[in-house]
C-alpha cells in the first residue's frame, strides 16, 4: 500500500457520514459494468475507470437542488444520470453539483436517480461519496471586483450567488479515506511563491489589483481543491479535484484568467516533490504536497484547452508537462469533431484538434477542451474517451447542445499497479 498523507482528524464537516448510513451498498455482478470488481484475488491489476463531468447540476437558488433531486423526475438530473450510468465510472468527479450542508443532494442523487435505470441504462451503485464546502457565494466582505460597493456574486471569495453554488461532489466505487482527505479551501493566494496576483490597471501597481488588506483573505481556489484518497483494492490512488475559475468575465487586469492559471498551478506543484509543494498548507494547518511517489489522478474542469480559448498561454500546460502526469492517451470524440464542422465559426480556426474538444461553449470561445482526467506516470492508460457521440448514434440525444450540460464526460481507464495476483 502506498503511503498517504498524515493521517489526521477529519477537517470536514460534511463528509458524506450520513450518506454511508443511508445509502445501501449493494455488491455489483462482476459483468454489471467496465471496470466492475470482482475478488481481487482472482484477477490481474485492477482496472479503474474514472471521469470527470461537468454536469451542470447547479441551481439558481439555495436548496433548489436538494428540491429537484428529492422527487426522480427532474429531466436534467435523470439525463445527466443516464450519462454516468452508459459510462459508469469507478470514481467520478462531478463538477457544478451545488453543495448542501446535510450532504442530501449526495444521497438524494444517488437513490433517486443513479440507482434507478434510466432510459435502458444500468443503475450505478456508489457506495462511497465525498463534498465539502467551497468558496463560491460566500461573502469576502471585500470589494473584491473594485466596483465600488461590496457584496453579490463578483465579491465572494469565488464567484455565486449562494454558498454551495457551482460545488462539486466525489462518487465512488471504493472506500473513500476521510480521515486523510486534505482540503484546500482556504489556501491564500498571496501564499504561492511568485503568484500571478493581478496588476492594477489604473495605477499600474504590479499585483496592485487587490490591496494589502484585501490579500489577506483572497483565496486561491475559486471552488476548493480536494485531496481524496481513495482505497483501490489495497493501493491508494488520490483523486486530485477541483474546478479553477473560467479565465472570462473580467476585465483588462484579467483577474480570472491569472486565477485560473495559479489554481491549475496548484495542482501541478502538489504533485512536485521538494520545494515546489513546501509552501502548500491544507486547512487543517498541515504543510507540503503529495508524497513522492504516490498514485494520483488529476480531475475536473480546468476551464483551459491548451491552445485555444482565453486562458493565459501556459496555463494547462502546467499539469500535461508535470513531469509524474501521465499523457500518454489523450481522451477523444468523434461527435466533437461532427460538432464542430457542424457549428463551423472559430472552432474552424482552433488549434487544438476538435476531437480532443470537451466543452460544447458558443463563442467566443467556441468548442474546447476544458476537462481532464490526469493520472500518475505509474497508472498505465489501457482505454480513454469523451462521452460525445455522432448524431447517428441514439445516445446523441445525450451529448448535443446544452442539455443535460454543456461538458460532456470524459473518462481514462488506468491499471493500478500492485493489486490483483499476477
Ligand atoms: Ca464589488
Ligand atoms: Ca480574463
Ligand atoms: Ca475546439
């Protein structure tokens, strides 16, 4: 087993402790699923698939979604489960999963519509689920925009209308380690070591954007970044999440495309040894990155395509050139590549190549790729792919436009090495 992080006093309220009571964790048929387990004996290494989807599942008010989830019949959420079940990952981050303090959305998703076929599709069983508080819609008490008043969306620590809003949420297969989880929530952003801080237009004071006081509180992540390790028939693999500012609507001192590219930063030096994680310091206090050597997977909507789109140039590239991120696939569609002749403007003039697109955007930017699934050099990728399908696939209905979301799935199937029986 490889080692994790001290082990500590869970830091989170909201771990999905109620969600383990209620939730029946009934065992899957080896055959139910890619990637289903079976006794670990009788196998090779195991096969894990994780994803990462952006689902939208965000409501426009405090509790809307805990109301949308409690009855089975909301048509977004019943779609976007149908898009985990055809997938059904072993560990999944969802992104844009408003967060509630009591962990019922977690237990509501689960039982009414992830565990409910949909549509032909097998019901998924997740056992284990992870979410914590973010940042997004609780107040700084700081004009954070330099607007000229204090309070709204543009002024929370991370941009929302709630606390919660625009949250995440961990689905799994195999038993999560609370007590070793690390959040990242309230991490400074004057804390990292050459941070892009954003530069006062109007005076030309260099990381002049925000004042002294103002740094004092400014957080890095816009959302949280969690450490979430995961035990995978005896190995742990941390499931690295997050979900960095989209680098737009701001204005000439371009605030959130410097976030974007330190959050994404953030990341890349957790997963550096030595001095580049020394200054990294979770909430509960406890300071440095990921153990050398480690078993990692990189997850979640990094709101930046390599090279297209308005993120600072670099800003991606900071995780696929980490030196132990592991790009040897690089997940792909071929509905990306019909939707993007279909739709034509910029995204005939993008760069990257459309069939590596994630995000169905209208322009600008156009279609990019925003979401990765990022694994360690150690995990071999054995199968990878964008869940966006061509019109004359059925399951198009799934993947075209907007609805259920305006991301689609994205998946990597690694081996993990030191499990099973050779
Ligand atoms: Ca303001
Ligand atoms: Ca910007
Ligand atoms: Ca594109």
């Amino acid at each position: 087993m490889s080692s994790t992080v001290p082990r500590r006093r869970a830091l989170v309220a909201t771990v999905a402790g109620a969600a383990l009571a209620t939730s029946v964790a009934v065992a899957l048929p080896a055959s139910a699923a890619p990637g289903a387990r079976g006794p670990a004996a009788d196998r090779g290494p195991t096969t894990l698939r994780v994803a990462t989807f952006n689902a939208s599942l965000n409501r426009s008010v405090e509790g809307g979604l805990v109301a949308d989830l409690s009855t089975p019949d909301d048509p977004q959420a019943q779609a976007v489960s149908e898009v985990i079940q055809r997938n059904a990952p072993d560990l999944l981050l969802v992104n844009e999963f408003d967060h509630d303090a009591d962990g019922r959305a977690l237990d509501l998703f689960r039982e009414n519509y992830l565990e409910v076929g949909q549509n032909g599709a097998g019901p998924v069983e997740y056992p284990y689920a992870f979410s914590a508080p973010v940042n997004t819609g609780v107040p700084s008490g700081y004009d954070l925009d330099n607007d000229g008043s204090v309070g709204g969306p543009n002024d929370a620590y991370g941009f929302g209308f709630f606390p919660g809003q625009y949250g995440m949420a961990v689905f799994s297969k195999y038993p999560i380690d609370e007590d070793a989880v690390r959040t990242f929530q309230r991490l400074l952003w004057k804390d990292m070591p050459g941070a892009l801080l954003p530069d006062d237009p109007a005076t030309g004071t260099p990381g002049g954007w925000y004042s002294q006081e103002e740094l004092e509180h400014v957080r890095l992540s816009s959302k949280s970044h969690w450490d979430v390790p995961v035990d995978v028939d005896g190995r742990t693999v941390h499931f690295l999440v997050s979900h960095p500012t989209p680098p737009v609507f701001d204005g000439p001192e371009d605030r959130n495309g410097r976030r974007n590219h330190d959050e994404i930063r953030l990341w890349a030096d957790y997963v550096s040894p030595g001095k580049r994680s020394a200054w990294i310091t979770d909430d509960a206090g406890a300071r440095g990155g990921l153990t050398p050597g480690a078993s990692f997977v990189v997850a979640g909507d990094q709101n930046s395509d390599p090279r297209d789109g308005d993120s600072l140039p670099g800003s991606i590239q900071q995780l696929l050139d980490a030196p132990r991120v592991n790009t040897s696939v690089t997940p792909s569609s071929d509905g990306a590549v019909e939707a993007s002749l279909a739709q034509r403007g910029a995204n005939l003039e993008h760069e990257s190549p459309a069939r590596y697109d994630t995000a169905d955007f209208s322009e600008p930017p156009g279609n990019i790729r925003a979401d990765y699934v990022l694994p360690s050099t150690d995990l071999r990728i054995v199968d990878a792919g964008v869940f966006w399908r061509t019109s004359d696939d059925p399951l198009s209905r799934l993947t075209t436009g907007t609805f259920p979301s305006d991301h689609r799935l994205v998946h990597v199937d690694v081996r993990v090495p030191g499990t099973g029986r050779r």
